[in-house]
C-alpha cells in the first residue's frame, strides 16, 4: 500500500526533530514567565493623555458628521 502525502509529512518532520534532543535555553524569555506590574510606565499621565487624544479626535469627528 502506497504511504499517503500526510504520513510523509510526518516522516519527514520526526527525522528533523529526531536530530534535536535538546533542552530550551533556560534564559530565553519565551519560555520564562510573566512578570505582571513591575514595568513603570513611561509618563504618570500617559493614560490620561491618550484618553484626551481619543475624546479631542470624537469630538471633532462628531462635530464633522453633524454638518
């Protein structure tokens, strides 16, 4: 029986993972956990700022419907 082009996929990716047996470098930070609020951010206001950017752009968006 003839060998289906999905079983010589996997063939072809086991023979390439055969060859690497090793371990993930332990410092590579993909592979290290979420350090969830220890970032500062850039600028106290930042928040703020943006969230003033985002109501000044509404509101001239809203004012250039309504003409």
């Amino acid at each position: 029986m003839e060998k289906f082009g999905i079983f010589e996929l996997l063939d072809a990716l086991s023979a390439l993972t055969a060859g690497e047996q090793t371990q993930p470098k332990a410092d590579d930070p993909a592979f290290s956990a979420p350090a969830y609020g220890t970032e500062t951010p850039s600028a106290p206001n930042a928040g703020r700022d943006a969230l003033g950017g985002l109501l000044a752009r509404h509101e001239q968006i809203s004012r250039k419907a309504k003409k």
